[in-house]
C-alpha cells in the first residue's frame, strides 16, 4: 500500500514526531502498525527508535518506509509480542532460536526467557516439540528410530543369529515413500533463424512441492523455506524452492535419496518482443514428478 507521506498516512505533529500510524521494512517484508505498539515494551530496541526527537536518524527504504536490517519473517513474532506480551507459536515451530535471537537483538529479555529452552530434572532439554526436528515428530521417523534402536540391543548373533541380523540391515534402510514435484518457469527469445538467434535465458527458481520432511531429507540446506517457515514436517507445501538453478543438481540430489521420475509435463506460450522485429519470447513452465518407494 502506497503512503503519501514518507513515515506513515498521518502526519506528525511538532510534540511528536513520528505518526499514529507507521511503516516498517524489516529485511525487505512490509509491515504496518501503531506508534504504541512499538513504544510498548520500555527499555527495547524499537521503543529506544520511536520515542527519540530525532527522526531522521533513522534509516529508511527508498519508499520512505522505517527500515530494520533483521529477518523480516521472524519479526511478525516480535509484533506480536509488542502488542500484548504474549508468545502464540504455529505448532512444530522450527525456528525458536533463531527467533531467540531475534528477541536478543530488539532487546526484549523477557521474551528471551520465554524462548530459551528448558531443561529437564536429568539436565537434558525438555519435551517441548519447538525444540525438536520436525522430522523426528513424525510416525515414520519414529518408527525408523525404534527400528535403529532395536538395531542395537539386539546385535548380531554370528551365521546363526538371522534374527538380529535381519533387524540390524533393515533400521538404517528405512526411507518414508512418496512424491516430490520439480517445476520451473523458462523464457527464451527466437529470431528469425531459430538455429542461430535463440537467446537462452537461465530459469529464475526451481520450485519444490510435496511434504515438507521429504523436501528437507532430500535438499537439506539448499532448500529454501522463507515463503513457508512454519510449515509441520507432515503437511504438504507448494512454496518451498531452491537455493540453486541447476536442474542436473536436483535431480542428482533426488537420485541419490532413491527417488526416480515417473512423469512430467510442460505448457508454453508464445508473444513478440518487438512490433517491428520478428523476434518471439517463449515462456514455458515445466513439471518432474519423482516417486520413492
């Protein structure tokens, strides 16, 4: 929403001087709220911002927006927490201490305490799922854990021991069956010698769908997870892409996890570049399905 002012849609007056309403960019994410909210918490990082006479000290976006160079999907639970001091987290958050990290910048200690992970009477960390990997939180891994366990109280018992040979082999086999989709978008613009004149243009995002454990076995830290953070290890997402460009370098990290492709599919589109060239742009969008069994 464009503002025409530069801190917000109304105007400061001479004993304050910043408006009701304002505007923050926080790490390229937008966010809209009141000048109390920010002020709420006394002694924090964004009450010692918005309650000096100085406004123009603070640094802006070419919009006018305040701006904070900190990870702008994380501060929406910052916010939160200014307007009522109350932390709600989505179920499975995997975030919680990057988010700790957060609070230490904004210096909101008791936030800090909230997030700070609890231990246990056998000084180990508690049973609070914010702490765990999502991937462990799920049926099949727990299984895979019981099989790995079982793996190690039951060794192997020589030539005669098929038993425990047989549950030894199989715990660190166990791969979760499923699908995973690779899309992406491509444009590439033809002249009138197609043979000569095509100018390839690289594709922009590979684009990853399916459950997000899957999505995080096979792509680890190349996986990009900011347009779904919050997202539980059994549910399916369609916003996750990668890190990379190379289609080959998906699809050795999808062979290596087992996984073999059963079907794709592509669409195209065709349009002039120019009124008064031949010159065309082809846009197409291309879909892989892999499936592990």
């Amino acid at each position: 929403m464009a503002l025409a002012d530069s801190a917000g849609c109304a105007k400061p007056s001479e004993d304050l001087p910043f408006p009701e309403i304002i505007e923050l960019n926080v790490g390229g994410q937008v966010y809209i709220t009141r000048h109390p909210t920010l002020i709420s918490v006394p002694g924090s990082l964004l009450w010692e911002m918005f309650t000096q006479k100085n406004v123009r000290s603070l640094a802006r976006d070419s919009k006018g927006r305040f701006f904070v160079d900190r990870d702008g999907f994380l501060f929406r639970y910052i916010l939160d927490y200014m307007r009522d001091q109350q932390l709600v987290l989505p179920e499975h958050f995997p975030e919680r201490s990057r988010l700790q990290r957060e609070a230490e910048y904004f210096m909101l200690p008791e936030l800090v305490k909230m997030l700070a992970p609890k231990l246990s009477k056998q000084n180990s960390l508690g049973d609070d799922p914010c702490q765990s990997d999502p991937e462990e939180l799920s049926p099949s891994a727990d299984t895979a854990r019981s099989l790995t366990t079982a793996s190690t109280v039951l060794p192997s018992t020589g030539a005669g021991g098929a038993g425990g040979t047989a549950v030894g082999a199989a715990g660190p086999d166990v791969r979760r069956a499923g699908f995973i989709t690779i899309g992406y978008r491509g444009s590439y613009t033809l002249g009138r010698d197609s043979q000569t004149d095509a100018k390839f243009r690289r594709v922009a995002r590979i684009m990853v769908c399916g459950k997000t454990s899957l999505a995080k076995e096979v792509f680890g830290d190349t996986l990009n997870e900011s347009r779904d953070p919050d997202r539980p290890p059994e549910r399916y997402t369609s916003r996750y892409y990668l890190k990379f460009t190379f289609l080959e370098q998906a699809f050795d990290k999808l062979a290596d996890a087992g996984f073999h492709m059963v079907a794709c599919n592509s669409t195209g589109t065709c349009a002039f570049a120019h009124d008064q060239t031949d010159d065309r742009i082809w846009t197409s969008y291309t879909e892989y399905v892999f499936y592990r069994e």
